[in-house]
C-alpha cells in the first residue's frame, strides 16, 4: 500500500510538470511556417530563403527557424509561444 501511495504521490507532482515541456525544434518551426502562411504569404512576395526554410523544418529545424522568426517580424507578427 505504501508504494502504491508513493507511486500516486510521484505522479501528481510529475504529470503537471510535463504539460509545461517545450516544443521541439520541429513543431516550433512548422508552428512559425504555419503562422506565416495565415499571416503573411497572402500579403507579401516572399524571399527564397522563406519557402526553402519552411520545406526544411523537419530536417534541419535549427537553421529554418531563425529565418522564419525573422520574416514574421519582419511583417510585425507577433512569434507564438514555444510551450
């Protein structure tokens, strides 16, 4: 009984901790590639480095989002929480 007790105890403490991970490299790129294409790709004529960036996030998701992040400001778009 006592370890059943510990074992509910660790849970409650570990659980809500896990809701508050963040993102990894790849949601986060494609949550910025996703933000662009409803904010700003109607309204703009973008670079090629946007499009390249965008089709590499899972692949190569540390290079593609600065670039994303930048063109989002750029556009004065404000970047999504990475939770």
């Amino acid at each position: 009984m006592r370890g059943l007790a510990a074992m509910i105890i660790c849970a409650s403490v570990v659980l809500p901790m896990t809701a508050f991970a963040q993102m990894s490299d790849a949601d986060y790129c494609n949550a910025l590639s996703k933000l662009y294409r409803e904010t700003v790709s109607s309204s703009a004529t973008p670079d090629a480095t946007v499009p390249e960036a965008m089709s590499k996030c899972a692949t190569s998701p540390a290079g593609s989002i600065p670039v994303l992040e930048k063109a989002l400001k750029d556009n004065k778009v404000t970047l999504p929480k990475r939770t």
